[in-house]
C-alpha cells in the first residue's frame, strides 16, 4: 500500500469509490482506486477555446529569494510592458495562518518580489491580505512590518483588505444551490494595479492543492471583525461542498482574472499532507512564475506530483479562457519538469475531495 494511504483511510477512500459507481469504480474498484485515486480520461471540452500559448519560468536554488527574484526575471518581457502602465503594485501574499509560517507567504519570498521590482517600478507598493485571522497580527509575526522602513524608496503599505473594508461583488451558489454574493476586497479589483500573487506549494483540504488562483480567489473575500455586529465571514461562503466550492472559485476567478499581474509561486519549501494549515515541509527548492495563473499552477501541481486532472478549479477556469492548462501549450523557462517533480502526500481527505469526478447523487456536505 502506498505510504501516503493509512488503513483507516483505505476504509474510506473504499467506501467512497464504491459510492462513485460509473466509470471510476467500475474501471478500478475501490483497492486499485487507493492505490491509484484513478483521474478522468482527459480534459472536458473548452467552453472558450483558448489558442494563446504561456509561458512559465521555474527556477531551483538554494536561496528562496533569489530564486523568487530569478523566476521573474526570466518572465521579464511578460511583464514589464503592463507594468509600465500601472500606478501601483499590490502584493498578495497567501496567509492562511497568522502564526504558523509553513502555511503563509515567507517574507524572503516578498523581499524578492520587491528585488524584481525595484528597478523597474517606483512605488507605491502595497501588500495586501485579507487573512481569516487578525491580517496584522501576521504580518508582525512573520515579519512584514520591518519592510516599509528598510524600503523607503518603495513607497511600501501594509494593508489589512478587512478592516479597509472596500469591496465589488460577485455572484456565487450557496450550499442548497442559491445565488448569494461575495464581498471581494477592491484593491484586488483595481484596473490601475499591477497585481502579483504570492502563494507556496501546499496540498488542500478542498481543492487538491492551493496555488496562484486558490490564493486570489478565496483570499479575496472578506470578514469583519468578530466582535463587530452584525458578523459577516464571506469566506465561509466558498465551503458548499467539492463541486461549489471549485465552481464558485471558478465563477470568483472570472471575475478578477482581469486585474491579475503576474503570479510568483515560492516552491523553496511546500506543505504536504493535511495543508493548508497542517501539513509537513517538503523542501523542493523552487519557484515558478507566470503571467498566466493558470499555467502557473498547471506546472506548479507537476512539480508536486499531484495529477492535474484531479484539480477541478484549474481545468474549469481554463475550460473558461482564463488560462492555459494544456501542458504542451505552455513554454517552460528554465527546469525540466522530469528533474524536478516531487510527489508530495496528499489530505487525508483526498477521497472525498475527488467525488466531484464522480456522479452527482445528493448535495455534498462541505469539506474543510
């Protein structure tokens, strides 16, 4: 038996496949599906063709900085042409933690971005995050807040999206399968911004694994304090089950894809196992960098060994013309793929997270 399938969760992932029927259970049956966790015969048909190519940088090393740094230097060209044509940056790291660092964006991560930028663009940068948490409380404890002062030329903000409290809306489906709407943070939403995603290699609890558009789309809602009243958590409204929360995800991604920048993914150090949170290091000294997400994290799931065709999210927004996720569609600057990949152990809860592969019997209680 794999390492990553405990016996207690063969019983599971059993039942489960069992429960799936069509064509995955039949096909594998519910000891080779937890050997195998079988994936779809390929890619849905596209929605909106895509026929752009994209181009991705991934870069190893042994310091995470400079390979943040490297990866956006090999995308140069991808980037500086919209660049030049902003106000300002907005840094978006991925705190999904206030106090563990394994779960949020490293601040060597963000101090290469801002090594990328300071020769090509003079301010305003702000990092922004809308954390389930207390947003500034982590940025103190990871360090953040020493960044404005050491980099005064870059006109450096910390901004808790929260407590700013402005927001657009978005539509999405709530757990019984009505429309209910998301409060997503403005500055995300800001066509004079230049919007770089910093996000790490991590396993999830919902969606397989959290990347470039994991990060965007559900860091993007916000919440209010919980002892302000009447309390909203927007947030919360994404965990309607395997199926709505990769389609709301989807539907969210439409909506800001257009005010998306560039996407730096920081590999130097991923989460495996039960992530976003509660996982263990793997240390795969990378980081990969587009200015498509999509692509991004197309090549971010090879790196971890996870197969694609398991992350809904990713396959629906390309299904979209969000981006591209046909592998040989997309250029990869630096590494080969074959040299690098490590297969990082997934949730716990993988099983139930791969029902959305399966047919559709009852609404799905949520997960995560």
């Amino acid at each position: 038996m794999p390492g990553d399938v405990t016996r207690r969760q063969l019983f599971h992932i059993a039942a489960g496949a069992a429960a799936l029927g069509g064509p995955l259970g039949r096909a594998f049956g519910p000891i080779a599906f937890a050997q195998q966790l079988a994936a779809p015969p390929g890619l849905p048909e596209p929605v909106v063709p895509l026929g752009r190519r994209a181009t991705v940088s991934l870069v190893k090393g042994e310091d995470r900085r400079k390979n943040v740094t490297e990866a956006l230097v090999r995308i140069d060209d991808q980037i500086r042409p919209v660049l030049a044509r902003k106000k300002c940056v907005v840094i978006k790291p991925n705190n999904v933690s206030t106090n563990n660092q394994l779960a949020a964006t490293h601040v060597d991560a963000l101090e290469g971005i801002l090594d990328y930028l300071e020769p090509r663009f003079k301010g305003p940068v702000v990092i922004a995050e809308s954390s389930a948490g207390n947003t500034m409380e982590g940025f103190e404890n990871f360090k953040y807040t020493r960044l404005p002062a050491e980099r005064r030329s870059q006109k450096i903000e910390l901004v808790d999206l929260n407590t700013e409290g402005k927001y657009g809306v978005v539509p999405v489906l709530s757990k019984d399968l009505r429309v209910d709407r998301v409060r997503l943070a403005a500055r995300l939403l800001d066509p004079d911004a230049f919007v770089i995603c910093s996000p790490m290699f991590k396993t999830h609890n919902v969606c397989v694994a959290t990347l470039s558009v994991k990060n965007m789309v559900l860091g993007a809602p916000l919440h209010n304090a919980p002892k302000e009243r009447p309390y909203f958590n927007d947030k919360r409204k994404y965990h309607t089950g395997v199926r709505g929360t990769n389609y709301n995800m989807m539907v969210t991604a439409q909506k800001m894809a257009p005010f998306w920048g560039a996407t730096v993914i920081d590999g130097f150090e991923g989460m495996e196992g039960n992530g976003p949170g509660s996982g263990t290091p793997v240390p795969s000294r990378l980081a990969v960098a587009s200015t498509d997400y999509i692509a991004a994290d197309r090549v971010g799931v090879e790196c971890m060994g996870i197969n694609p065709l398991w992350v809904a999210h990713l396959q629906w927004c390309w299904q979209v013309g969000l981006g591209q996720f046909e592998l040989d569609k997309i250029d990869i600057r630096g590494e080969k793929l074959a040299d690098v990949r490590k297969k990082y152990r997934l949730h716990q809860d993988i099983e139930r997270e791969l029902r959305w592969i399966g047919p559709l019997e009852d609404l799905e209680q949520p997960l995560g």
